[in-house]
C-alpha cells in the first residue's frame, strides 16, 4: 500500500510498507517494496538468554543478507539467517545441545549437562567466559583466598584444573 505525504506544498509519494514493517530492500536502487523485502526482514544481532536451571545459556545470532537487483525486471532478495548456540554459564562446563522445535514456528531448546567447576579449600573455581566445554577450562583466579585446617592464605597465580 503506498502512502500520500504533503511536505511543504509538494506531493511525494513513499512505497513504504504501511503497516510499518522493516524494508531490508531500503537502500537498493531498485526498491520494489516486495514482500520479501518485508517477510523475510530481521535485526542483525546477538541476544542472550539468562541461564536455566541446568546452567545453560541459549545465544540466538541472525544475520541479514540483501541482495539488490541489478535492474528493475529483477527482484532483490532478503535472507535472515539464524545460529542458536547452547553453552554453559560462566563457572561450568559441558556440551549441551540445541534442539529444534516440532512444529513449524514453534522455538527449540537447549538440553544437556552443565557441571560447576569444582572447589578447593572450599572456593568454586570459575570459566574464562560462558561456554567452557572441559573441565581443564576451570580456575581459581590469582588473588583468591582460601582456608584450610593449616591456616589461609591468597592463591598467587591462578590454579587451573587437569583431568
């Protein structure tokens, strides 16, 4: 549907989508306003989930991809790609998995198994960042301090876990 907008006495037309929608095609030269400039549209970016109950992260990516038409007899095409990434929460590590839905348009899922990093003289030991798939990517930072039955003290480098 095209609109009508008066601008200071003069006509200009704008084939722009009426109900508001995103126009991934905005910037071809030939911008037919097709449906698929509009359906097919996302916002590029990374959104992250907060953690579930089994410690799972889900990092959702989409990427846009508008290719112009090279004349007006062609079609521009829009292509929003989407990677979900199941990963564990920073201080555990594992594998899980990304599963997805039944239906069409319904979400999918992580599954899975996150373990917390183990503890020494009772402090956690942490992950570099989410996404640690081996224990040997757990540590206990320099600068920690930890207590035993001999006494306490101040971890001076960081201590990282073997297998």
């Amino acid at each position: 549907m095209k609109k009508l907008f008066i601008i200071a006495g003069c006509i200009v037309w704008c084939a722009c989508p009426a109900d508001g929608a995103l126009n991934c095609c905005a910037s071809c030269p030939y911008n037919q306003t097709e449906s698929q400039c509009t359906e097919n549209c996302c916002t590029e970016g990374t959104t992250v989930s907060a953690p579930d109950e089994n410690h799972i992260i889900l990092e959702t990516t989409n990427t846009l991809t508008v290719t112009c038409a090279t004349s007006r007899l062609l079609h521009n095409t829009v292509v929003c790609s989407t990677k979900n990434t199941c990963k564990c929460e920073q201080g555990y590590y594992g594998t899980p998995s990304y599963s997805f839905g039944l239906v069409i348009g319904e979400s999918g899922s992580c599954s899975g198994t996150c373990t917390r990093c183990p503890s020494s003289d009772g402090v956690y030991g942490t992950t570099a960042a989410a996404g640690a798939t081996s224990i040997t990517e757990c540590y206990i930072p320099s600068g920690t301090t930890f207590s035993d039955d001999t006494g306490s003290g101040i971890y001076t480098d960081s201590c990282h876990y073997t297998e």
